[in-house]
C-alpha cells in the first residue's frame, strides 16, 4: 500500500483541479466553478485523511518518494510526512473547504473562477512545501506559492489592494533571494563533502564548519522570518490583511505564513543546529520584540481586519519563541500553536468578513450592538477571540502554556516579557468585543442579521475544534512529539531531568 505515491497525489489533485476550474466555459456560469473546487477541496481533504490514517507517530519520516530530478546537481524529487509536516498538511486540507463556502460570494462579478482556481493553486504549492524533503524541491515551491497569492491579493478585496499587493511581493521576493543565496551556498558544502546532494537526509550528515554553518542559517532565517513574519520584516502583513478579502486572508495567514516556522525546525534547527544555538539569544530577543510590539499595535487599530493581521505578530512571536527555546515543551507547544493559531484566527476572518458584509464597514468606531441582533455571530466571534487570547478550556491555551514554560526555561525575563504578551491580547479580544458586540445599536442603524446556514457551515467546525482540541490536544502532540526529539537529538539538546539527591530521598522516607 506505501508504494502508492499517496503524496504527490496529495499535492497534484489540487493542481488539476486549478487547471481544471480556470479552463471552464466561461459560458457555464460562475456556480459551476465554484462547484467543482469544493468538490476538488474535499477530494483533497479525503486523501489528506487517508495520508494520516497511514501515519504511524513515532516511525520518523514516512510514505517516502525518492526520484532523480536534476542528477549533475544532486536534486531529487523527494517527498516525505512526519508528524510536523502531517498536522500543517491537515490543516491545510481542512481550511481550503472552509474557506470556500464561506466566500462563496466574495468573487462574484470579478471572475469567480479565476479567484478559486487561484486558491486551489495556492494550496498545492502549500502541501508541496510541507512534503518537500529536497531543499531545492523546497525552494521551487516556496517561491512558487507567491504566484497565487499575488494575485489572489491584488484581483480581489478593498481599494488599496494593488499596493498591498506589490508590497507583498517585494517582501517575499527580497526573502526569497536571500533563500537562493543559501541554496547555493548549501550546494557547494555538500559538493565539497563529497557527491552533491540536496537531500535533508544527506545534508544532515555533512560536518560544516562554523562559519558556513552560521551565514547559511542566517539565509534561510531571514527567509523565514519575512514569510512567518517577524519583527522588524512583519510590515506587508497588516496592509494584506486589511486590503485582501477575509478568505485570502485565512490563506495567507493560517497557511501560507506557517511555512515560515515549519522551516524554522524543519531547516534551521535540523539542518543547522550549532548555528541555531549560537543565534538564539538573537532569535528569542526578537521573538519577544514581536509579541510585546504586535499586541500594542493591535490595540491601537481601528479596522478590524487589520487588528486581526497584527495579532498575529504576537501570535508567530510565540511560536518563534518556543522554537528557538531549544526544549521538548517548546518544541511540541510551538507545533501545537501552528495549529491551534490557524484555527483561531480562521475563525476570526472570516466572521469578521461575515460582519463587514453586512454592515458596509470594517471600522470598529462605526460599529456597536452587533449582539442584540446576531447573537450567533457575536458568540462565535467571542470564542474565537477568546481561543487567540488562551482562554483555558480553548485550544490555544495548551500552546501558550507549553511555550511559557520554556521561556521560563530559558530565562526568567523571557519568560516575564512574554507574560505581557498574553495581558495584551485579552485587552485587544475583550475591547474589540465591546466596541463592537455590545451596548445598543447606533440610531438609524440598521439591524444586523445573524448567521445563515452557509455561514455556520463554515465556522461551526472551527469552532468546535478550538474547545475539542483545548480539552483534549493529545492527538496533536502525539504527532509532534517524536519529530521534536529528533531534531533536538540530532542538535545534541536533552531537557535536563529534575534529580533528589539520595540522602534527601532516605530523609523523606524515614517520615
């Protein structure tokens, strides 16, 4: 059954489907496009299942592919899923349905087909780059994703959007050519040692010295803090959000930008580990920088999209941290944040689309007394910012509480910056609930209506998964565990083990 190339069917039937939805008779209509990428969408999340459903966690990479590409240069068309990769991979496959039916009307008189062809495209780039176990492989797909985003930026949203647009693309460009020069340099160790390869599994077995070890690190993280963002490469990320449709957004933020963290251990950590200890007092200075700097932003906004893209700042600033603590808590809590981030601040877009749709703004000062009319809405809306906040009981608050530990870990003042994080984002969640939800409609306003069932369609499953996976994260960490071991293995990291010294044992005994 593994020798099925169950992977790259995996990231080609979306492909297809791109193709498919774009060369429709224009003749046909916009329903019929959008038809066949929700089918393409689900047949997508079907094979993702049966991907997972094969996953053993604790057997390392798994349902390999091996191909000879480009031989003189020792590329491969390599594909491979362990646990980190398997839980972005599923959480891709899961929000593009999502995100299909509830813009099932965002594009419509602005060529439909183009808009979800686009997003199909978009996600079979995405699961290329979590599947990719050749790091030119990686990089081909890395750069390919901005293609789809572009456009699905700059064609549909808010006026503005063609400068938000253009102003992603520089960014991820500039990211993207630093990436090139470590691809390189990554060629030319490995011809060095020996037969040139780009193979993870070989490169990992090259003994670098220090010096291209440490400038072929800072390549790839540049490269990754541009796309995850992070301070002071985050500033594209509110402009997008802010001018992109709400289900642009989600894929941008909720996928696309995850890639920037997964390359943080994928990369960074495995391939680079001295280097990765030597910057960590840079990496984790910076990571606190960007929770501490995206939350004040975020109180001082007054769109709401906006507010919800520079949450996320704070929010890749927590992960970054719990990576770059170097521990099996922060390792796990940093993947397990991946996830339950997603979720969340999916669910925070698109409700927050679902509000501006109907009241022809996106100000938070021309907003109030959304609950009087739509409670549904306004209690979706607050659990969903409540799970970004870390309510106990939601998901996020595993995550969180995995990484402070290890930003008390590794130093008490991290971790108490990092604290100031968590105070901010409950004063952003609960003042952008109150200026909205609560207190009586403006005069003259007009009611707002609640939820219809496309829309609960759509959320709903969100949201149950932010309580589902508060109350039970097991299965998330039960997939993340064993890859973090293996990379702070294979950096030479073990958490120290609390020891009793003998005779206070005997002492305890003896009462």
């Amino acid at each position: 059954m593994n020798s099925f190339p169950w992977l790259t069917v995996l990231w080609a039937v979306p492909l297809a489907g791109a193709l498919l939805v774009a060369f429709l008779p224009k003749a046909r209509g916009e329903v019929l496009p959008k038809q066949v990428a929700l089918a393409v969408s689900v047949v997508t999340l079907v094979v993702g299942i049966a991907v997972a459903l094969q996953f053993d966690p604790g057997d390392g990479m798994q349902l390999t592919e091996v191909h000879d590409w480009i031989s003189a240069f020792g590329v491969h068309y390599a594909l491979g899923v362990d646990g980190l990769g398997l839980l972005l991979v599923l959480l891709t496959v899961a929000l593009v349905p999502i995100v299909f039916i509830a813009s099932w009307h965002e594009a419509d008189g602005r060529g439909a087909a183009a808009f979800f062809a686009w997003a199909l495209a978009l996600e079979s780039f995405a699961l290329a780059v979590f599947l990719a176990t050749d790091v030119f492989l990686f990089y081909v797909v890395f750069e390919a994703t901005l293609i789809p985003a572009y456009f699905l930026i700059g064609r549909y949203g808010r006026p503005g959007r063609a400068f938000a647009a253009l102003k992603f693309l520089m960014f991820q460009l500039g990211g993207g050519l630093v990436l090139l020069a470590a691809v390189i340099g990554l060629y030319v160790v490995s011809a060095r040692a020996g037969s040139p390869s780009y193979l993870i599994s070989d490169l990992q077995q090259i003994d670098m010295s220090t010096t291209w070890e440490r400038w072929l690190f800072v390549g790839f993280m540049v490269a990754f803090a541009v796309k995850a963002p992070l301070f002071p490469l985050h500033t594209w990320l509110a402009d997008t959000t802010e001018k992109a449709t709400p289900g642009t957004s989600v894929l941008l933020v909720c996928i696309l930008d995850k890639i920037g963290t997964f390359g943080m251990l994928r990369y960074c950590l495995g391939l680079f580990p001295g280097a990765s200890q030597w910057a960590t007092p840079v990496v984790v200075t910076i990571a606190l920088i960007s929770i501490v700097y995206g939350a004040f932003l975020a109180i001082g906004q007054d769109d709401i999209l906006r507010l919800i893209g520079l949450t996320s700042l704070s929010h890749f600033g927590f992960i970054t941290l719990g990576i770059f603590a170097l521990t099996t808590q922060g390792g796990s809590g940093s993947i397990l944040y991946m996830v339950n981030h997603g979720v969340g601040t999916a669910a925070l877009f698109l409700i927050a689309g679902y509000l501006i749709r109907r009241k022809g703004t996106s100000l938070i000062s021309e907003i109030t007394g959304v609950e009087s009319t739509a409670p549904v809405l306004a209690g979706l809306f607050l659990v969903a910012g409540l799970a970004t906040a870390g309510l106990p009981g939601l998901s996020q608050f595993v995550s969180e509480i995995l990484v402070m530990i290890a930003a008390f870990d590794y130093h008490w003042w991290a971790g108490a910056i990092a604290v100031t994080g968590i105070v901010l984002a409950a004063i952003y969640v609960l003042w952008l609930y109150q200026r909205t939800m609560t207190g009586p409609p403006a005069p003259g306003d007009a009611a707002v209506k609640d939820l219809d069932r496309r829309e609960l369609v759509a959320v709903v499953p969100l949201v149950v998964g932010l309580v589902l996976f508060g109350f039970y994260p097991m299965p998330l960490l039960d997939a993340a565990n064993p890859t973090v071991d293996s990379l702070l293995t294979h950096a030479g990291i073990s958490d120290e083990q609390p020891s009793v010294p003998a005779a206070d044992t005997a002492e305890e005994g003896a009462h």
